[in-house]
C-alpha cells in the first residue's frame, strides 16, 4: 500500500506533544544515568526555538514498554512516568535558545541513542544518531568521510555529561538517515 | 516587495510541473519545498545516508499502554465544563503498515484549532475568537483493528504568514507510531472539497496528485450520528523499511 504523505508538524503543537517529563528518561535517581544535551540550529547558524526532538533506545528488551505518557485518570493531565520503569522513549521541545536535554542510562547494545527531529519549516522528520563513545565504530560510522561522521559523535563533557548540536543545513550539517 | 498568492501560486505550478516531468511517484514532500518558505533554512543539503541494519535499534519502537491515555482524551468536545462552539464530527479510520496489516495498540495524537480558526497556544496571534471550551488536543490507542476515533469539531481556516493573504485549509495535525520506530508519521488531514487547497504550499509540497489526495478525509454519511455530528473516514498507512513490512519472517 503507498504510505500517507508527511506534513510539517508546524508551530502550535505545545499542548499536544510535549510532556512534563518528557526527557527524564532514567528512572529516578538511577545511579547510571547521564545528560545528553545540545543546540538545534538551522541553515544560517540561528537557533530552533521550536523544534521538537524524540529519542528512542530499546535497552536490553529490544522494545519498548509503556508508561513513558502515563495519563491521571481523574484529570486526564498527564501524571508523569513511574520513576521505576525504562521506557527507552524520550520527546523534547527545544526552548527559546535552541537548546535541549535530556536524562538517561547510557544505550544498551548499540553505542548511538536513536533521534527524530520535527520542526516548522521542515515537511518531513529527520532520523539521525547520537553516537556518545567518541572511539565508536559501526558499518555507518565507518562508511562516513571523517567530516561527515564527527557530526554524529556527541562530545564528552565529563564522565556524565554528552553534548550533542543538530545543524539542519550548512557546512556542518548533520548525517540524516534513510533506513531501507 | 510582498510577496503575493500570485507569486506563490506560480512557483507551485513550477514544482508541479516538474514533479510530472519525472513520470514518478513521490509519496513525500521533498524537504526542500521553496514556495513553503520556512524550509528554506531548515532542510538538509547533503542527501540522507542509508542505513541498512537490521539489528538497528530503529526497527523497533516505543510502546503505550493504557497508562498513556483515558477516556476522556478522545473526546475533544469533553474536556471543559461547556460544549465547544462549531460544527461536531467523528472522525475515525485504520492505521496500517505498507502491508496492509493492522497497527494495533499504538498512540494517536492528534491537535488542531478551534472552529474559528484559532489555536489555544499563546503565540497564535490571530484575531479570532479562542473558545473556552476547547483547547483542541486529543489522543487515543488502536483497537485490535488498528482503529482510532475522535470526537471533536470541525477546525476553521486560519491565516499565516508565508506570503501576503495565505490561507491554511482545515485541518487536524496527527502524530502516529508503528511498531517501528522508522514508521513514525507526522501529518495533516484535510477536509473535502476545501476550495483552499490550490493556494496552499504545505498542502501542495507534495508535489504528486495520489498522494496529496491520500491526506484528504472522506465524508461518510454512515458515521454521521443523527442529531450529534457528522461523520469522516480517514485510513492512515505509516511508511518505513521494507524489513518492517514484507512478511519476511512474520
Ligand atoms: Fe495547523
């Protein structure tokens, strides 16, 4: 069957996609969790303040489990995740300067978290990766010139702490994917 | 220089053409879409790298569970103390994957504006009236058929800033998951017969006339509820690799 075209996910999604929460992906107060966090920018170097990013890592299941949405059944807001379960999904809107985080344990069986990136302007998502081992190899990573390939490779801040930019065009323009 | 509907007509007539000229389907917007003037800034140059791995951690996908939603998240019209102002409708449909097999148990999102055209969102600066009764935000799970329904009202026109005099035709924003997360779907529905259609360059970024016509709804008298709403039929099928949908292995 042909697929369903994509559509921009335009500039008034606030109430409808992010979640409080949405980015405090390790449960609480895991001992091994980690920040990723970065800058969304477009093609002339200006910040995103409207993009809106999902991250996924299946972790040791292989899939994911729900509760990453968990909705109060008296109000219908959303009452947060349970603190205990790794759901492995994360979404994130960046904020007025361009910039996002995030809270999670570091990728089980692939070194890379998986992202997808929606934003005004842009008619169809992005997939990339966050690769957060600097010294990473796999069959993609390897078939990059080194140019291409370092915009993959978040930087390491401290033991704790990855930074990762997404540049949506220009020079430096980050590796979007094609999954076939 | 304003840059007119006129101007903006005849660069999607351009893109049109030339789409036509390649004699092939494209079942997506190119990313780059110049009469959409918001994606100049925002799309890659370089073309997307592919990846063939199936042991990659995008060909499974986020779960959700009855934890993620309520009763009342599927009936717009229910949210506030009062009814909302317009038109009720259902709107309802199955989720598929390119085999034609039912997604079952996954998230429907789904926003919109209220039906004079206006999002509850402060940065939606348009003077039409905001109705108390309605924010415009709903979500459900796919039944064992991959069927979804919402309740809701039909959202109005609404004008924005690409060019001078630009008009959104109706429309309700839907965000879908697979069982991939290569499948994911942001999109848009669109009502028919919406004599906005032509002028619209979001709309019209999908340059090819099957595929444009796959995001228009279809007005089905046997969904309407007598004395409630009228009815709509919408069938969402999520893209993604072939390892997703062939019955390789399954
Ligand atoms: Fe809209």
């Amino acid at each position: 069957m042909h697929p369903t075209p994509s559509q921009t996910v335009g500039p008034f999604y606030g109430y409808a996609l992010p979640f409080p929460g949405g980015g405090e992906i390790a449960p609480v107060g895991h001992p091994d969790a980690i920040t990723v966090h970065g800058y969304v920018y477009d093609g002339a170097g200006a910040p995103i303040p409207d993009a809106l990013l999902e991250f996924w890592q299946p972790g040791h299941a292989r899939a994911g489990k729900p509760g990453s949405m968990r909705r109060d059944p008296v109000t219908g807001g959303f009452a947060g995740r349970d603190g205990v379960t790794f759901t492995g999904f994360g979404r994130v809107a960046t904020a007025a300067d361009g910039h996002w985080s995030i809270r999670t344990l570091p990728p089980a069986g692939v070194p890379y978290l998986s992202l997808c990136v929606f934003a005004r302007g842009l008619l169809h998502h992005l997939y990339t990766r966050a690769y957060l081992d600097p010294a990473a190899t796999d069959p993609l990573l390897a078939a990059l010139a080194p140019g291409r390939r370092a915009t993959l490779l978040a930087a390491q801040e401290d033991p704790r702490t990855h930074r990762f930019d997404i540049r949506l065009q220009g020079p430096e323009e980050t590796v979007f994917l094609d999954f076939r | 220089m304003t840059l007119t509907q006129h101007d903006i007509s005849r660069e999607i007539a351009r893109q049109a053409t030339a789409h036509a000229a390649t004699g092939e389907a494209a079942h997506h917007p190119a990313r780059g879409y110049a009469p959409y003037r918001s994606s100049r800034l925002r799309h890659p140059g370089q073309p997307l790298v592919t990846v063939q791995d199936p042991e990659g951690a995008e060909l499974s996908g986020p779960a959700f569970g009855l934890t993620d939603v309520t009763e009342l998240d599927a009936d717009l019209t229910r949210q506030h103390t009062g009814e909302p102002l317009g038109e009720r409708i259902t709107v309802t449909g199955r989720v598929l994957d390119r085999g034609g097999r039912p997604v079952r148990g996954q998230l429907v999102e789904i926003w919109q504006a209220n039906a004079s055209g206006r999002y509850a969102h402060q940065r939606d600066r348009h003077r039409a009236p905001l109705d108390p009764h309605f924010t415009g935000v709903g979500r459900c799970l796919t039944d064992a058929q991959g069927q979804y329904a919402f309740t809701t009202v039909r959202p109005g026109a609404y004008p924005w800033r690409n060019h001078h005099n630009a008009w959104r035709p109706a429309h309700i924003h839907f965000s879908l998951f697979g069982t991939a997360f290569t499948q994911r779907l942001v999109t848009q529905m669109y009502f028919p017969g919406d004599p906005l259609f032509p002028y619209d360059p979001i709309l019209q970024s999908v340059t090819d006339p099957a595929a444009r016509a796959r995001l228009v709804a279809t007005y089905d008298h046997d969904l309407s509820v007598p004395e409630w709403s009228l009815g709509y039929r919408w069938d969402i099928v999520l893209d993604g690799p072939t390892a997703t949908w062939t019955e390789e292995g399954r």
